[in-house]
C-alpha cells in the first residue's frame, strides 16, 4: 500500500488493521469523487492479501456522495467475486439515508 501514499486524497484517511478473521478498514473524513479511486486501490490492495472478510469502519466518515456510495457497491462486488465477506460496520446518519434512499440497504448494511 506504501505504493498509493503519493495518490492519498487530502480529505481521506484511511487505515487496514489485521484482527482476528477479518481486515477492518476504517475510514476518517470524505469519501467522494476526489477520494474514491483511491480507496477502490487501496481496497484492491487490501484485497490481494487475500483476507476471509474486510469490514469497512465507516464511523468517521463525515461526507460522501454518489461516487462514494459507487466505491462500496464496487468494493462489495470486487471482495465477493474473490470469496471475501464483505460489511459496513458503524454507518454515520447520513450514509444510512443515501442507502436506504437509494434501495442499496440490503447490499451494504446487514443490520
């Protein structure tokens, strides 16, 4: 991943922690046009390390929009095509609504 450090958004940190039987991402700022490329190579790095299950900690997130939203129904798809569990843990208010606005709840939240 230190090969991404030069592309880092400004509005977007972003951080991988092994635990016990899944990879927890944890996201800290916005998730928009600007920062979703990105993440969708970061989310690809994490990825070829083959993990059992990624979980996004969305807590701080505090802004996205449609682009964003298209990083996780991506990210989503990429981790299930190579047999990775995949969840969002933790979704601010205002991802909750663009989720359930959008008819995405069962895709992206299992709560």
């Amino acid at each position: 991943m230190n090969d991404l450090e030069h592309m880092r958004p400004e509005l977007l940190q972003v951080e991988a922690r092994d635990v016990p039987a899944e990879t927890v991402i944890t996201l800290d700022g916005e998730l928009d046009m600007s920062s979703s490329e990105w993440f969708g190579a970061f989310l690809g790095a994490v990825l070829e390390k083959h993990p059992a299950r990624v979980a996004i900690d969305a807590r701080r997130l505090t802004y996205m929009d449609s682009s964003g939203l298209r990083s996780f129904l991506i990210a989503r798809a990429a981790a299930l095509e190579g047999g990775v569990g995949f969840r969002i843990d933790n979704p601010p208010p205002q991802l909750r609504r663009l989720v359930e606005r959008t008819g995405l709840r069962p895709l992206l939240l299992d709560d």
